[in-house]
C-alpha cells in the first residue's frame, strides 16, 4: 500500500513513515510536473531505507 503511496502521492509518504520536513519538500517539488518523477523516485527509496530500518530494529530486539 505504502508503494502505491509512493508513487500516486509521493509527499504523503514522507508523512506515513515519521518525516514530515522530507515531505513538504517534496510536496514543493511536486508541484511541478517535471518534479513528479524525482519525488516518486526519492519516495520510493525512501521508503525502501525506512523498510530496512524497521528490519535492523526488529532484529536487534530478538
């Protein structure tokens, strides 16, 4: 779901996984038409790292 966030609504993303600065930018380069596909980008592997972060957390508590 969160991937279909990414690349619909890039800006939100960025509010979903705790970074709300790394989201009204990206809102601004959104704006553009041009900045859409930056912003899918960078949300997408944005929220790659998030995943992998969540990951790294969950093993070092096991």
């Amino acid at each position: 779901m969160r991937l279909l966030i990414a690349l619909l609504l890039p800006w939100l993303l960025f509010f979903t996984i705790g970074r709300p600065l790394a989201g009204i930018i990206c809102l601004i380069l959104q704006i553009t038409l041009i900045g859409w596909v930056p912003a899918a980008i960078w949300a997408v592997y944005s929220l790659s790292q998030y995943n992998t972060d969540q990951k790294i957390s969950e093993a070092k508590l096991n």
